[in-house]
C-alpha cells in the first residue's frame, strides 16, 4: 500500500492578502478616485476657459473639506459671469488692457469699440462642461485606479 500526502501552502497569506486587497479598495479606491477626479475636473475647465490675461484659469481648483467633500471652484471675480453669463455689456478699456511681463502691454481683438469702451457680448461655460466631461471618464478613472490596487496585490 502506499500513501499519498497532500499540502496546500500558502492559503494563510492568501487569505491575509485577500483581507487586505479587500480594505484598500474599500478605503483607498474613494479617496484616490476623488484626488484623480479633482485633478482632472481642473485640468479640464483650465483648458475650455477663456484666457485673455490667465487670471481666469489661475484661479480654478479643487480641494478637499473633510474625507469625502470636494470642492471645485472658480474664485476670480468674473468667473460666475462667464459661466452663467451676463447680458451684453460695455467695459472700459483699460480694464482689458493688462500689464505683461517687462512693462509690455497686451491689447486684445475685441468685438466694437466705441470711445474708450470694449463691447462684451458672449460668455464661454466652462465648468459645467469640465464635470459633464470628467463624469463621462468616471467609469474609467475607477477602473483605472482599481486596476493599480490589484496589480499591487496579485501582480496582473
């Protein structure tokens, strides 16, 4: 008669692994999922805002308050105007014309003049359009960042 002697190894770990996989996707995949969703609500509006002077752009971020609140705002005093926008309206000029590097000045190509007045007409959204946009990549940012916690666990 002869015996066969069956062992399984390394189940323990496994199962330690597992326990561990299972607590980072329940804590970290949120908070990492919010952090790469704020970075890329940001770039986003960043890219679809007019730039005449750069102050516009400058002023969008994103922060987090608490764990699981991110705020994502726009704090340049106009910003409001050109999302929701205004009605059409006449501004001075030199309101437009700002100081660049080394003493230049930058004038832009606006619509009428009249006098010393530039003619505002249009606004361009674009913070709604940055979340609609970063909402329809939600699903991969997810996979994404899920992706990398597996790998770090099981090595595919």
């Amino acid at each position: 008669m002869f015996t066969i002697d069956v062992r399984v190894m390394g189940v323990r770990q496994f199962s330690q692994k597992i326990v561990k996989y299972r607590k980072d996707l329940l804590e970290k995949l949120p908070n990492d999922v919010l952090w790469k969703l704020s970075r890329e609500l940001v770039r986003k509006a960043k890219e679809l805002c007019p730039r005449r002077t750069g102050i516009l752009a400058e002023s969008i971020s994103a922060y987090f308050m608490g764990k699981k609140h991110l705020v994502f705002q726009a704090t340049a005093p106009w910003a409001i105007f050109q999302e929701h926008g205004f009605s059409p309206h006449d501004i001075p000029r030199i309101w437009i014309e700002q100081p660049a590097t080394a003493g230049q000045w930058i004038r832009y190509p606006l619509l009428k003049t009249s006098g010393g007045f530039v003619r505002v007409s249009r606004h361009t959204p674009f913070m709604r359009p940055a979340l609609n946009y970063t909402m329809t990549h939600l699903k991969e940012i997810i996979d994404k960042i899920h992706k990398s916690i597996h790998k770090k666990y099981f090595g595919r």
